[in-house]
C-alpha cells in the first residue's frame, strides 16, 4: 500500500536545487543584462520541474489520507497527464486521466495519450461543456460515480496540478533562487508555478509570468490562488500575455525558428509549447530595454521537449505592445 514513507522524495533521487546556470547571450549583454537558466527541467527525468514540484505535495497529502486514487484533468497533450501517471508508476497510486473531448474517446491514442496509458493511466473523456465546469462538485460527483471510484479513496488533482498544495510546493522554487536574480521569468499554463515562485523570492525581487493561452484571465486565477495557499497576496509579480503566439498548443515559424536558433546557442533543447514561448518574451523584453543595465534575469526551465508535440495552425499574436505593469 502507498504510505507517507514510500513518498520520501529522496527515493526518487531528484536533483534538488536544481541547476542555475549562466547562458551568454548577446542579446541580452548588449543592453547589460545576464541572463540565468534554472533547469528545473533536471530535477527528475519523469517529474519534470514544476510537476514535481506541483505534484508531490499533492501525492504526500494523498498517501496521509490513505487515498490511493488520483483523478486528474488535461487535454489531449497535457504536460501535467503525462507526469500523473509517471507518479502513479513510480509511487504506486491509481491513476485516472479526465481529457477534454469526448469526441477523442473513439480515435486512435496521440504519443501523448499513449505514454498514459502506457504508464498505467485510465483514460475518460470527457465532453467540452461538461469539461469546462469540470470544478463543480455535482460534475466531479457524476465522473467518479461513472467510472466507479470510490470518493473516499479518490485525490482529485486540478487541471495542471495547480491548488493550494502545488503553489505552497512552488515556494521551494523561488527560496532557492534568492538573491540570485531581479527578475524570474517563467511560463505560465494554470499559474500555480507562479503564484508559489513569487511568494518564494526575496524583497526587491518579482516573478514574471508569459500565459501559453490567450483569455487574459490568469491574474485572476492566480490571485485567487495566493489567497487559497497563503491567505492573501505573496510576492510581486506581474505577466506579459503578449507572447501566446495564437494560444495552447500554436508554433508558428517564427517561434519555432527561434527555438532552434536559442538551441544552438545554449546546447539546450527547448519545448515549444512553454518554455520557448517565455524564452521568446524574456529576449523581446530585453531588446525593449525593460531591464536596466546591471540587472540579471533568470529564466525558469519547467520541462523537455517530448516527441512529437503538436503544432497547430498559426493564429498571427498581437503585435508587442508596452509591458504590462506588475502586480503586487
């Protein structure tokens, strides 16, 4: 059975703290700023930076509660589904996987779905209308009634991972890059990581988040967060939602020509679906002149590039506009 000792993430052996490396870059020297990579994506090779972070708060509390169940939700190429059920793998936890799109449910698995499934991952899908009120107790009531789950062995985990548990696991995050940066960039899907980094960083330090989805509707969510996990604003940080480049999922030409060209420079090799579009937004700004000469900017690295990750269609984004100012 799953206990609070087989949790001890020591077991996994991750990589904690996680590297802060220097990465020479021009574009960013020329107007005096350096540039640090945190390579959150080397924590674990399956938890991949802010899952675990994000996760294994949530797989302790489970494991406390004697609920050996986790139900999550994500789309058809979900980080968050993927990193579920590698825990469930490794840990020893059930797995169940809610995906959007009940039209999904008679096609033939993506590699995404497929790793699920390979790690042990039931799949349910899941109709967008219902998906979308997918918080309300009454529907999550009716999904663990269908599928035939008990609720009192069940810990549900949001879509991405993100509540309170994730944000206060993401503190870690900004603690160990104390000092060490003005700014701290990173990508943003449900805003967990970012609600937690900020609370984490030191005073004269802020937290920048570039939303992968358009809607605008992330402060929101990540407001809310902070007040769930801590009670109430933590931190300062701000978002810049002009570099979304059409939304989830989208990697047009030039976002993808400018994640080879930061590949070769840095010898890292950079997902396209988060991390290339806050790597893009961090350069943008730094050639705007948003960060004064002498400051030094760190990049959070949340994860690899997968095989096979979709491209959509390309939506032409907005055309840059001021930064945002910042929340505090």
């Amino acid at each position: 059975m799953t206990s609070y000792e087989a949790l001890d993430p020591g077991a996994l052996r991750p990589r904690l703290p996680s590297p802060l490396r220097p990465a020479e870059d021009e574009r960013f020297a020329r107007h005096g700023v350096r540039l640090l990579l945190k390579r959150d994506d080397l924590i674990h090779p399956e938890l991949v930076g802010n899952k675990w972070r994000k996760l294994m708060p949530n797989l302790r509390t489970a494991a406390e509660d004697g609920r050996r169940t986790l139900v999550t939700f994500g789309g058809a190429y979900s980080n968050h589904l993927r990193a579920t059920a590698a825990a469930g793998r490794l840990l020893g936890f059930d797995t169940v996987g809610v995906v959007r799109g009940e039209e999904l449910a008679g096609r033939p698995l993506n590699p995404s779905l497929a790793r699920c499934a390979a790690d042990g991952m039931r799949l349910c899908f899941m109709d967008r209308a219902a998906y979308r009120r997918k918080a309300e107790p009454s529907v999550v009531s009716a999904l663990l009634a269908r599928e035939g789950l008990d609720p009192g062995a069940v810990h549900v985990v949001p879509e991405g991972g993100s509540n309170e548990l994730a944000v206060r696991g993401c503190v870690e995050l900004g603690q160990e890059l104390r000092g060490a940066a003005g700014t701290v960039a990173v990508a943003c899907g449900t805003g967990g990581t970012l609600a937690g980094l900020a609370a984490g960083l030191g005073a004269g330090q802020r937290a920048l988040g570039f939303p992968v989805l358009r809607g605008g509707f992330l402060g929101r969510e990540i407001r809310d967060l902070q007040r769930a996990a801590f009670g109430g604003p933590a931190g300062e940080w701000g978002l810049d939602d002009r570099f979304h480049f059409g939304g989830f999922a989208r990697v047009p030409p030039e976002l993808d020509a400018f994640a080879e060209d930061f590949e070769d420079r840095h010898g890292l090799a950079v997902e396209r679906l988060y991390v290339a579009k806050m790597l893009y937004g961090l350069t943008a700004l730094a050639e705007e002149g948003l960060f004064a000469p002498g400051t030094t900017v760190a990049a959070v690295i949340t994860g690899g590039p997968e095989p096979h990750e979709p491209q959509e269609p390309h939506t032409p984004h907005a055309p840059h506009a001021p930064p945002k100012g910042w929340n505090t």
